[in-house]
C-alpha cells in the first residue's frame, strides 16, 4: 500500500508547473507594487491602505474557508494559539505591509521591495545565534553581499544619502518584523491549515487596522477617483484579488511540487520584475549602481536562505 501511495505522489508532483506557479504569484505580487504605490498617490495613506487590504482579503478567505471541506470547523480557534495567531496576524498581516506602503511612498518600487527582501538573513541570523543552530559559512558571504548590495543601492559612495531616510528605515524594518513573521509562522503552521491561518491573521490585520484607521472615517470618495489615469476601485480590486489572493493560493499550490527553499530562492525575481512594472507604470528608473547593487543583494539573499535551508524550513500544509 505504501509503494501504491509513493507512486502516486511521484506522479502529482511537478517540479514545472511548480516554477510557473511560484514565476506566475511573483509577477502579479510585483505589479502590485506599482498598484499600491497609485493608491497611495490617490488618496489613501499606508495605515489605510493597509486596512483597506486585509479587510478586503479576510472576507474572501472567510468565504473560501467555508465553501471548500471540511468547511467552516476549520476555522474553530483554540485558547492557547491566540497570542501566537494575535502576533502571526499583527506582525506579518499588519505592520510588515504597512512599512512596506510607507518604503514605497518614499522609494521606487523596486527598492522598497528589496528591502523588504532582506529578510530571510535576518531569519538565518536568528537561527545562528537566537537558536543556536548550526548554518552553512555561506551565511556570512550572503549577508556581506546584501550589505554591499544595499550600500550600493543606496549609492552611499556619493558623498550624501541619496535615498529617503524615513523610507530606508521603513524597509529595513520591515524586513526585520518579516523575519519575526517567518518564525512565529514556522511554528504556527504546524497546529492550522494555510487557509484558516491566513484567514485570522488577515481579520487580525483589519481589526488592528480598525484601530487606527477606523472605518466609519474611510474616504469612500477616494475609490471614485482615479490615480495614474486608472479608476481607483480597479485598483483596489486588483490589490485584494490579485495582489493578495492570487499570489497567496499559488505560492500554497506550489509547494506541492517544490521545497520551501527552492520557492523561496525562485521568488527574488519579484523585485527585478517590480522595478520593470514600476518602470513602465510610473517612471521610475533605476541607476546602472542600483541595478547592480539589487542583483547582489538578491545573491545574498539567496546564499543566506540556502545557508539555513537544512535545519529550519517549515513547509506550510497544503490546505
């Protein structure tokens, strides 16, 4: 019986259609980038936006939970994971996009993303010395190419910081708080499908986001607007349904057919496609210094990731 179950996941399991999957989320998360970056120049400010984002992609999961078996008793919450599903939510569905919106109000696309990117080394940093793991050495080739990289991104050789403070502080934090995310979600996934896990800490997300910004305050008016020529509400649709969910579903499908590392590394081209969208949508072109600087920064990345890839990869349950 289990030779017959073997053969059977060798046939459903296709490395190919894998890479497209994880190819397919990375392109329409990047053009994402620009969308949100036009809602923000439309009106709605990063705590909002935020908000606007995980209210939207919680009710759509909500619905998608109870439609596809076992239904709505995945969704049953048990008292000892609420603090963890509470910081999961808040952490990685509230404040890590929320910083990612204010890094992209204040530096091109491409680059607040990368940032943002730089988070697995923090991750493998965690691992080295918060949990004492051991790490491969190329550990520490990939964090000093993502630290040259960032220098050079930044173009500190030019005597003055040429990037927005206030924007540089924001990705980096970001990354740090999606390095937290990465390891309370390695932990969490292991008691609660993906489907219901990203289902509550997105409805943490929008309840912190209601806080905030609450909604009886939201500017409807705005989603009438337009912004870079296109109807805001397109937007926002776009935002919820293919900036969130899309992504999400195939990234989750795609681990059916590939390591968490492998989807992992094939998911650093979503900054180099970033920066190509924002390049046509809003014009923002990157220097030949940035462009190699972001290369290395993703090779580091890379080597940082890999570097841990044996001790600490969860793989996040097919739902």
């Amino acid at each position: 019986m289990s030779r017959i179950s073997a053969t059977l996941d060798r046939r459903t399991v296709n490395p190919a259609l894998g890479v497209a999957m994880v190819l397919t989320a990375g392109a329409v998360f990047a053009l994402n980038g620009s969308v949100s970056k036009l809602m923000l120049q439309g009106g709605l400010d990063a705590p909002r936006l935020t908000t606007f984002r995980a209210t939207g992609a919680f009710l759509c999961l909500l619905v998608l939970a109870t439609l596809i078996p076992p239904g709505p008793r995945r969704l049953a919450l048990r008292r000892p994971e609420l603090p963890r599903l509470i910081l999961f939510g808040l952490v990685g569905f509230f404040l890590v996009p929320m910083l990612y919106f204010v890094a992209i109000s204040r530096l091109p696309v491409g680059v607040g993303l990368l940032f943002e990117f730089t988070g697995p080394v923090f991750v493998a940093l965690w691992v080295r010395f918060g949990e004492h793991q051991r790490v491969k050495a190329r550990l520490w080739l990939g964090l000093i190419l993502t630290l040259t990289g960032l220098a050079a991104v930044a173009e500190v050789w030019a005597g003055e910081l040429r990037l927005d403070p206030l924007g540089i502080a924001a990705g980096l934090t970001s990354a740090s708080l999606l390095a937290v995310f990465y390891v309370v979600g390695s932990k969490s996934v292991a008691s609660r499908d993906a489907i219901s896990l990203t289902c509550w800490a997105f409805g943490v997300s929008a309840i912190a986001g209601a806080l905030v910004r609450p909604w009886w305050t939201f500017p409807a008016g705005v989603l009438a607007g337009s912004s870079g020529g296109i109807p805001m509400w397109l937007l926002a649709l776009y935002l919820i349904l293919f900036g969130t969910l899309t992504p999400y579903l195939l990234v989750i499908a795609s681990m059916r057919h590939l390591p968490p590392t492998s989807v992992g590394i094939i998911g650093t081209v979503e900054p180099v496609i970033a920066s190509a969208f924002a390049w046509v949508f809003l014009s923002e072109i990157l220097s030949a210094g940035q462009i190699v600087g972001g290369l290395v920064v993703l090779v580091g990345v890379v080597l940082a990731e890999t570097a841990r890839a044996a001790k600490v990869e969860p793989e996040i349950p097919p739902a």
